[in-house]
C-alpha cells in the first residue's frame, strides 16, 4: 500500500464540512490541535495526497471513515496505523 492517501474528489466537500460540523472555526485552529503543518491539512482538504498517518488522524479527528473518503484506486488497505487523538 501506498504510503500518502488522497480525499477523493466526491468527499472534498464532505471533508470540509465537516471540519466546521466538529467545531473547528478554520484549518489553522485543526492543523495546530493535531501538530501537522497547515499546508498537510490545505492539501488533504484539497484532494492532494499528504501522509498515510496524517491522513488517517486527520479523518479520525474529524470523525470520517478514511476508508470511505480515500482515493484508493482499486487498493485495498492492507495495514492499519496506530493514531492517539
């Protein structure tokens, strides 16, 4: 499996709502509770690939499957990452 996952691109907008649905006033606010950079959180949310764990937190945080909303082409996950929230 491939170690960066992407939003796909029906699940952009699904995304970004929920980051306002789960209290987050902007991706700044997000970025700095999770300790990522604002630019892996401005690529996730713009369906450009960021790191597999980062993708998987991120999701998790904003209570998302990251199986639902991932671009996996026809991969299936094959690992599962330990994340604390």
């Amino acid at each position: 499996m491939s170690r960066s996952l992407k939003v796909r691109s029906d699940s952009i907008k699904q995304a970004k709502l929920a980051l306002q649905h789960n209290g987050f006033p902007s991706q700044r606010a997000l970025a700095e509770e999770l300790g990522l950079a604002l630019s892996t959180l401005s690529s996730f949310l713009t369906g450009k690939t960021v790191d597999y764990a980062a993708f998987v937190e991120i999701c998790g945080k904003l209570a998302i499957d990251w199986r639902e909303i991932s671009d996996l082409g026809d991969r299936v996950p094959s690992q599962s990452v330990e994340v604390k929230f």
